[in-house]
C-alpha cells in the first residue's frame, strides 16, 4: 500500500550503497557564472541546489572535460575538476546539494572528433579514427593515448569522490568520444578497441572497472545514444548492441538519444516542442529487457509525473532524468509526492534556456523568473515593509505575473482586463498542440489569480483618470501589444486577415494561405496550419526565417518545416494584395502567389505610448512586458515578477 499517487515514481533506489529517493534524476547541465578558475561560484551552487530543495534525486553539474588541451567542444568554461585549489568550491557545492537528501553528480566528457574548440586554439584532437569532421583534421588515438584517456576519466572520478560527488555521469552519447568508440559506422579500428562491439566498447568498460576499483563506493552512471535520432544515424538496433556490450560495467545506464553537432539530431537530444511528450522513452524502453546488470535511465521530453510513472511502472525504465522540466519547475518532484501535481509549470520547450545559455551564459527560463537568481530566494527575500494597494493593468503573461507576486508578497492587488477572459495574446494559440504545454502554464497562471485573493476586474479598460480615481499606491502596467499592419497596398482588402484570427479560426482556411512574415508567429502558425493539412505557404522578405534569439528553437523549427514540407519564400517583398492573391518581387522579378486567405504576419508593437500614459496616475509606476518592448515570454514574466518582488521593500 501507498498514500502516494505516483507510488513506483518515489520508490527509493539503492546502487552501490548509495540511496537515491526517488526516481527523477536531474539530466546532466552544463555551467557558466564559474569564476576565473573554472571553480562553481555560489550563484552556480544555489541553481543545482534548488533542484535538490525541490525533490530530485540528483543533480548533475554538465560537462567537466577530462583533458583540458584536446578534448574542448564548447566555450572554455568547464567546469576545473583537476586543480586542487577547487576542492572547497566543490565542497561547498556537494554539500548543498547532499543536504537536501540529492545525490550530486557531476558528468565528465571527452570531445574527441568534435573538439571544435580545441581545434580552433591550434591543438591537435583526436577520435578513434582518422578524418575530416566539421572541417577539422582529426587524428586517430594511439593505444598509449586511448589509456592515458581511461586514466584521465578515472582520475577525474577520484577527484569527484574527493570533492564530495556520489556519482559520476560519463558522457558516452551525443557523438563525443566515447560514442565515437561506441559507434561501429564511426569506428572502424581494427586493434582491441574496435573491430566488435565486444571491442569498441572496451574503452567504455575500462572507464567502469578502473572507477569501482579505484574509486568505491561511487556510482557510476554512463549516458549513451540509444539511437542517433537522423536518418543518417545509427537506429535502436545498434543502441541495444552498445548498451549490452556495457552491461553490468555502469551502474547506471542512461539511454539519451541523438547526436549534439547535427541539428536535426540535436532537436531529438534536446526534444523541440514539435515532438510528443516521451518521445524517446521508446529507445529505453527496447534497451531495458537485454539489459541484466545495470539499471536504466530514459531522457527527453519529461515533465508530467503521470508519464513518468506510467514509464517506471511498466518497466521501461528505472529512471526518468529530467533536465528542463526541473528549470520550468525545481519543484516538480515535491508537488508530484504530495500529490499537487496540477500545480506544475511543466516545460514548454521553448529551449529559451539552452540558448541563452550558450550565447549569454546566464540561466533563465521563460515561465520561472526565479532562475538565475536563486541565491537570492532561497534565503528570505526583502521585507516587505509598506504594503501596497497594487492596480495591475492588462492580464496577460506578465500582468499576471506581477499580479500574482504582489498577492503573494501580501499586497492588496487589483487587476483589471480589458478583454473578457485572462490570458493575453496566447490565447489565440489554445488549439496549437505543440503549445499545449503553454495553454495548461496559462490555465495554471489563471487558477492561481483566483486562488490568491486578486480582485479581478474584466472587460474593464481604465482611463487613466479613471485608474487615478482608484487611488492605488502603485499602477503596473501590463497591457501588450497591437499587431503591425504594414502598409501594403491592397491591406485592407477582404481576404486578408490577422495571425490571431488565423489561429482561432484556423477552420476557416480552405484554399490558398499565403502567410506575410517568418518571425515566430508566422513560421509557427504555418507549421500549425500545415500540420491541419492546410494549403499554406511563407513569405519573407529578409533572405532568412527569424526565430529571434532563440537557436535551439531555431533548430527544431528548420527541422520540422523540412519534415512537414512547408513551402518558405525568403527575400520575398510583398508589393500588392488584391483579391486573388499577394504580388511579390524577389531576386527573379515580380511573382504573383495566388491566395484565399492571406494572413499578416508582421511583428507586433507594443502599447508604450498607452501604457506610459498611466505614469501619472499613481505614486509609483511600472511598465512591464510587451508595452515596454515586445519581446517574449520570458521578459514578460521575468520584468513581472521583479517589480512586483521590489514593491513595498523601501518605500
Ligand atoms: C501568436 C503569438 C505567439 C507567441 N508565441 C510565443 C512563444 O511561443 N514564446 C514566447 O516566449 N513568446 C511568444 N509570443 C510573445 C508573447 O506572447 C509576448 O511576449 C507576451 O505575451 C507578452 O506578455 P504581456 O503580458 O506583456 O502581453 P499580452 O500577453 O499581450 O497581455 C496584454 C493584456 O493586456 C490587455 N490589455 C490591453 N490594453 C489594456 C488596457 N488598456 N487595460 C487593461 N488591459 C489591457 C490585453 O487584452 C491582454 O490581455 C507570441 C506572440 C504571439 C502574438
Ligand atoms: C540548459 C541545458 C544545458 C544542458 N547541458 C548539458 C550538458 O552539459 N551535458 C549533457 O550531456 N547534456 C546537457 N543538456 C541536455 C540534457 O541533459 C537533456 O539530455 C536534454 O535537455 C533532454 O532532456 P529534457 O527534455 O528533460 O530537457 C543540457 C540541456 C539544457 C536544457
Ligand atoms: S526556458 Fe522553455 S524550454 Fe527551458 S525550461 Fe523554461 S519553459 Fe522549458
């Protein structure tokens, strides 16, 4: 018997003495904030360790390179596990996270043929084999050099023990070095490290045994590619192959998928939101019953712990690991235990953090402002010391953020809506089911403003006079954006419609759909029309799709308007709209594209002017989300969010 409602999630695990709590694992992170050594700061420490607050069963710091000359993929931050001055750094960090009842682990890698970093520092790299990839040279390993490897992997461990680790995560998928020697359409030695799989996976074994013999007591977890995920990859045939030719050496078996230098690979190893929730449980799943010894992890796509349950219950696997579903929500572990699973903020997928972190090195996540800045929430915040009558104008992403934090900083919050529901301009996107995750996050972010106490006022547009005559102490001003009508001639015409209404009335679309823009909201419209079997089409006049500043987005969008086929016109200038279709001109001359619809696409503008309007009205004043500059959603909740943790603070 159970009081639990994910009993098979929460049973505790017990590999090589050590307890794990449960069965949800933090997918293995890669770092930035580290200081000038490679050394976690404490604003690295306190983001793993929110993850141990929130239930985890792990935490895992994401790549630690094993040779700091050749093996170096991305950025020159790894994390520094080989200088002795680190040890209280990582003492430090351990002991956050043990605390909490997680087990830390840390992953270690090798690069191998794609150390592009290190290739563009002049220093030779190395793989299994010899050959040109990503248009470096790549050098095949010598025997002398394939131990000194297995000595590094194993030092590192010692290191990882010495510094408090549980466990170590050995990167041995994704298209580094270890899957290099895994893989036998990469490595076509024909010494003792190739030739069989029996072969090709001695690295990996040496790895194993060197660390539960030199190191005990240690848990060792490996990762490997179940299947590569493209169609030039490698399929879950040879994932069982590798898998069993390991078996019994890790502890842990941890079935990732995909490839990291290829995009299309990428977008399975990091799930786009065109993919199915689990999408890659399935490589797990037909992993596990030739596998005797070790225990199985799957990865991809996991925030619902009815999913995860359902997986561990049926013995696809032993193990969920989860990485942006513990971004999205630290939480998720402790609302699924005690049973307020509906108060999650499952992920969107958006990939918003991943992206910033390759490009700003900062953690951040779209739907929870607290990342990135846990080190100051995790201890008591600010007091409020004058508590506020608060007006929140406009309820969308981030009105209601605001509104929400306010409540629950216990200010007296209004919020008043113009429209009839709550929401804001996603709405629009209820039906879309690669946003689904987004509807439930709005549907959330509604039950909440009910539960806390606001009072809501809808179909209420104030007046600034108006807003004044309320005499809030504080107005926070949340109210959007309009959509950009560009002035082409023939706009006004009847066949022509917003991508809001196109959304919504997607029904209505029968025929010919020209799209006017490739931003976000024209691509991911078109992908949605199309995928309703739609006629639709992209015009763009820049010479390429702009899906802001978001890659890995950017990544899973290219790849699912391959897949589906969705015809993209780039450096493509509307001219003329009339009622048969939309004249263009593009590098050719002039093309007319026959339409029945043509949907405007074209940016939005936020509402600064209305917005600033109210700054009179109150003693304090805040424009927040897309009325100060139309970015996403992200900014919406993160600017929310802020002002409404600063209210009452000082004055
Ligand atoms: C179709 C579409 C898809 C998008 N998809 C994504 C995505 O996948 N990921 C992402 O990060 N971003 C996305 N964005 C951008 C994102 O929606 C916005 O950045 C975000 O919603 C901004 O939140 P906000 O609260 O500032 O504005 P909104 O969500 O627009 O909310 C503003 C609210 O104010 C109300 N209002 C307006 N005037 C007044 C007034 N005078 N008084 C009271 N209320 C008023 C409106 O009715 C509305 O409810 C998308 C945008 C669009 C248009
Ligand atoms: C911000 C971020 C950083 C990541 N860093 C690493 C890393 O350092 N090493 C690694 O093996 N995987 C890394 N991953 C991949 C995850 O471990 C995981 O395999 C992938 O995100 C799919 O799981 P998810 O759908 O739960 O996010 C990272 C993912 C994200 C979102
Ligand atoms: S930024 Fe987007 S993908 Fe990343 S954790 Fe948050 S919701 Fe998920």
């Amino acid at each position: 018997m159970s009081v639990l409602k994910f009993p098979h999630l929460f049973e505790p695990l017990i590999i090589n003495r050590t307890v794990f709590r449960n069965r949800i694992f933090a997918s293995p992170q890669g770092s930035s904030y580290l200081d000038k050594d490679e050394f976690p700061t404490p604003e690295v420490t306190v983001y793993y360790e929110r993850k141990a607050i929130g239930g985890a069963a792990t935490t895992c710091m994401g790549v630690r390179n094993v040779d700091p000359v050749s093996s170096l993929n991305f950025g020159d931050n790894v994390i520094n596990l080989r200088d002795h001055r680190g040890i209280s750094w990582f003492n430090y960090y351990t002991n956050a996270i043990s605390r909490h009842g997680a087990v830390p682990s840390i992953e270690l890698q090798h690069s191998g043929a794609f150390a592009q970093q290190s290739a563009k520092a002049g220093h030779p790299i190395y793989g299994p084999v010899e050959g040109d990839y990503d248009g470096y040279h790549v050098l095949a390993m010598t025997e002398g050099q394939i131990t000194a490897t297995i000595d590094a992997f194993i030092a590192h461990a010692k290191w990882a023990k010495l510094c408090g680790f549980g466990m170590v995560t050995i990167h041995g998928g994704h298209g580094w070095l270890l899957s290099e020697f895994l893989n036998p359409f990469f490595n076509t030695r024909t010494d003792q490290w190739g030739g069989s799989q029996e072969n090709r996976a001695r690295i990996v074994r040496e790895i194993c045994k060197g660390i539960h013999e030199q190191v005990p007591g240690l848990v060792v977890e490996i990762r490997i590619s179940g299947g590569e995920g493209s169609k030039d990859g490698y399929g879950v045939e040879t994932g069982i192959e590798i898998a069993k030719s390991i078996d019994g050496y890790p502890d842990i078996i941890h079935v990732s998928v995909g490839h990291a230098t290829f995009d299309e690979a990428f977008t399975v190893m990091c799930p786009s939101m065109f993919l199915e929730d689990g999408v890659n449980v399935k490589y797990a799943a037909a992993i596990k019953p030739h596998i005797q010894y070790s225990k199985v992890g799957t990865v991809g796509a996991l925030s619902d712990p009815a999913l995860m349950e359902e997986i561990i219950a049926s013995g696809k696997a032993d193990i969920v690991n989860v990485a942006r579903g513990l971004i999205a929500d630290p939480d998720l572990p402790l609302k699924a235990r005690t049973g307020n699973d509906k108060d999650i903020n499952k992920c969107l997928r958006c990939s918003y953090c991943f992206s910033h972190i390759m490009s700003t090195g900062q953690y951040c996540c779209a739907i929870n402002p607290e990342i990135g800045r846990e080190h100051e929430y995790t201890t008591e915040p600010l007091k409020v010391i004058h508590p506020k009558d608060v007006l929140v104008l406009g309820g969308g992403i981030a009105g209601m953020q605001a509104a929400l934090t306010a409540a629950k900083r216990g200010h007296t919050v209004t919020l008043a809506e113009k429209s009839s529901q709550l929401g804001g301009v996603l709405l629009c996107e209820e039906k879309v089911p690669f946003k689904v995750h987004l509807h439930e996050y709005i549907e959330n972010q509604i039950r909440r403003v009910k539960e806390a106490g606001i009072k809501v006022l809808l179909d209420t547009e104030l007046t600034p006079q108006q807003a004044e005559e309320m005499k809030p102490d504080v107005i926070i001003a949340a109210i959007g954006s309009t959509a950009i009508i560009p002035p082409i001639p023939g706009v006004d015409h009847d066949n022509v419609i917003a991508a809001e209404y196109a959304y919504t009335h997607a029904e209505e679309l029968n025929g010919k759909t020209v799209i006017l823009g490739g931003g976000l909201v024209g691509i991911e419209l078109g992908i949605y029309l199309k995928n309703l079997g739609k006629d639709v089409e992209i015009v763009e006049m820049a010479d390429k799709l702009n899906c802001g500043d978001n890659m890995v987005h950017e990544m899973g969008v290219n790849v699912e308007i391959d897949r589906i086929g969705l015809p993209v016109h780039t450096s493509t200038k509307a001219l003329k709209i009339d009622e048969n279709g939309v004249a263009c001109q593009n590098a050719d001359g002039e093309i007319f594209f026959p339409a029945d619809h043509i949907v405007i696409a074209a940016g939005m503008k936020g509402r600064q002017e209305e917005a600033a309007a109210f700054a009179q009205s109150a003693p304090l004043f805040y424009q927040i989300g897309d009325c100060l500059a139309v970015k996403n959603i992200y900014e919406a909740n993160r600017l929310g969010y802020n002002a409404a943790m600063e209210l009452g603070t000082r004055w």
